[in-house]
C-alpha cells in the first residue's frame, strides 16, 4: 500500500521563511505553518501597518 502514506516528507515539516525544520510550529489562519521565530519576526515587520500576511505566496496545499 504505497498510497497510504500522503507525502509527509516536504512542506509540512518545513518553513519556507528558513527553510529548515519548523521549529515551535505555528500554523496561521492561511494554513501555513511556520516557526514561531519566523512568523512572528515577518509579523514585526508589518505590525505598524496592521496586516498580517503569509510570507509564503503559495497556497499551502501546493507546496
Ligand atoms: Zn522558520
Ligand atoms: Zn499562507
């Protein structure tokens, strides 16, 4: 049953601000998930505008 295992090897598991690991992940309302570290130090950048945006142009389930 190769089918049974959905690919869980790229994407999920991964940042894509660092490329690495998730680490302390933190899935946002897109339904990327990030490093806590990373989400919120692109958050900081856009604090003083107000908006939160995904980092990550594509949609979760592409990549
Ligand atoms: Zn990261
Ligand atoms: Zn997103």
């Amino acid at each position: 049953m190769a089918e049974a295992s959905i690919s869980a090897d790229q994407g999920q598991f991964s940042c894509s601000v660092c490329l690495d690991l998730l680490k302390e992940p933190v899935t946002i309302p897109c339904g990327h998930t990030f490093c806590k570290r990373c989400i919120s130090g692109c958050w900081d950048q856009e604090d003083r505008k107000g908006i939160y945006s995904c980092p990550d142009p594509a949609p979760y389930w592409i990549s």
